[in-house]
C-alpha cells in the first residue's frame, strides 16, 4: 500500500485590522483634534447665482475629512439649483430624503409619471427612489438638501419610501406663519415660525424621518435669544436687508447672553452652516422684516432622543425695551 499523503488545515489569520487605543486619549476624537469640527462656513448668493442651469454643492467635504463625496455636514449635503428658462436638469441622489426650497422661479418636476408644479416660495419633498426631471418656466433657484452623505458613510442605499411626495404652497406657508405671527402668544415665545411635516412623521414633528425645515419670521428689531441643540442648522437666509445677523459661540454668561461671539451677517439667498452644539442668536437690526429657513438633520436626531435643544433664559426687559423674538 502507497503511503497516504497528509495535508495541513489552512488557518485565516482574521486580525490585520485589529486596533487598540487607550481609553481616556482616545475616547473623544472631536475633542483631541482628531476628528475636526463643522466649520462655521458660508455659502454667498454670488456662488450660485453665476450658474445659468446646473447644481451649486455647499461642500465643506475636505475640511470634514469626508473622501467619499460632497458634503455640507456629515450628513447632509446642501446645493443651490439653477434652471435658466426652458432648460430641465435632472435629479436622483441616492437618498432618503430630499427637500426642496424654491427660492425664485416656476416650473415643473417630474416625477412618477406625474408632473408637480411649484413657484417661487413653495417646498416640496421627495422620498427615496425618485429620480425627477426640473424643468423652468422662468429663471429658477432651488436650495436642495438631502441626506446623500449619511447613506454614504454607513454603505447603504434605500430600500423603501418613508412618506409620501409632497408640496407644501407658498401661500399656506405664509398663512400659517401669518396665524401664528398674529397669536395673543407671539411675543412670548422664542421664535415666530412655522415646522414643515409629513403625516408619517407625526411622532418626530419633522419633514421627513431624518429632516427638520423651518420657515421663520424674524420682526424688525427683533432678538431671537440665543438656543442651541445637538442636529446640526444649514440655513438658508430668506428677504433681508443689512442688519440682520447670527450670533454664534460655545457658551453663554449668567445672563444667558453668548461669549465671544462669532458674527455671521446675513445676504439674501445665501447659506451658512450652524454647527451643532453651538449657542446662537438671530438679530434684526434692518428696520424691516426678515426670514430664515434652517434645514437641519433634527429628524434622525430627534428618533435618536439625541437633539438635547436647549434656550437660554429670558433676559430681563427695562421700561420701553422691545420684547424678544
């Protein structure tokens, strides 16, 4: 008989990635520097008003860190859309969630089979799975968010739709906000705006499962106090004139006033990003109206019970001052 040949298990060596980190030095990697924090950037009208059809990102990707594309947050991605009249553009992000701000302009998208028709003014808000056509009657600006980088980071993409397409009109944004502008209440609360929401999102108060949209008032001569909270704010400055600001710091005195503010001043159709965890104040120095429309990733937050917002006390009024917003 022929000797029987004898043959070694292979073993997989499974450790080459393995890492290790002592705790108390690695344990807050935003904190030591290792991670960098949202920069306080700006996006002026300037930047996306040159384009006649196309997509303008706020991209902030590389101070992030982020190689795997745009980004306006870890999470978000916030861009301007330009249409020039008679031209379309084409959209479909791999995403759960897209929100569209019209800021001028009319015309179409199509999506569904079905054709949606929006006008200066109007947001409207896309599901997963919903590649549309944009197409302009007149000179369009569109402020576009979506949740594109989130599903970047985690290696995923959509599998089912979490609401339903929907528009929200002009008309019946300003008329809430003229209802709640209006109210016995207003000049006692932190702020005069209106929450965009979808029925599915009841519980969360929120436009879509991960974003949170806004539409503010902020009166002349107004001062919204200073609030912070853990989601993070890309905002979009509506009508203004010079005068009207944002504050932004890291903390705040006994007061409840911010230390060491950063200004940010406010340009009509611009952006800037409010970086979570941060205390800030909007300020209306102009003599008229103003408003603000903040984007913010509060959806995911708020499911998460992560948003932790916060305001900072009443401030003490003397005889004739005005009440703050």
């Amino acid at each position: 008989m022929e000797p029987t040949l004898l043959t070694g298990a292979a073993t997989e060596d499974w450790t080459g990635d393995a890492r290790y980190f002592e705790y108390s030095r690695a344990a807050d990697p935003i904190g030591s520097g290792h991670i960098s924090a949202l920069p306080m950037a700006r996006l002026a009208a300037a930047e996306h008003q040159r384009v006649a059809t196309g997509v303008v990102p706020f991209d902030v990707s590389t101070q992030l860190g982020i190689t795997t594309g745009p980004a306006t947050s870890p999470a978000l991605l916030a861009s301007f859309i330009r249409i020039a009249p008679g031209d379309s553009l084409d959209t479909a992000p791999v995403a759960t969630s897209e929100l569209y701000r019209v800021i001028a302009g009319s015309g179409t998208t199509l999506v569904d089979g079905r054709e949606l028709h929006w006008s200066a003014g109007d947001f409207f808000v896309l599901p997963a799975g919903c590649p549309a056509t944009h197409r302009a009657t007149s000179d369009t600006t569109m402020y576009w968010v979506t949740d594109e980088p989130l599903l970047r980071h985690l290696g995923v993409v959509p599998t089912e739709r979490r609401f339903a397409i929907t528009h929200f009109s002009a008309a019946q944004v300003e008329a809430e906000l003229s209802a709640i502008e209006s109210s016995p209440r207003a000049t006692d609360r932190n702020r005069l705006a209106v929450l965009l929401n979808t029925a599915p999102n009841e519980l969360t108060r929120t436009v879509t499962h991960v974003l949170w949209a806004m539409y503010g008032l902020l009166p002349a001569d107004a001062v919204q106090r200073p609030h912070r909270h853990q989601s993070v704010a890309l905002d979009l400055v509506g009508d203004c004139r010079p005068g009207c600001y944002t504050l932004v710091g890291r903390s705040i005195d006994e007061r409840g006033e911010i230390i060491d503010p950063v200004r940010v001043d406010w340009e009509p159709d611009s952006a800037f990003i409010t970086p979570p965890g941060l205390w800030h104040a909007h300020h209306n120095e102009s003599g008229a109206p103003a408003h603000i429309i903040p984007i913010q990733d509060a959806g995911l937050h708020t499911h998460l019970r992560s948003l932790d917002i916060r305001f900072a006390p009443p401030r003490r009024r003397a005889e004739g001052d005005q009440p703050p917003i």
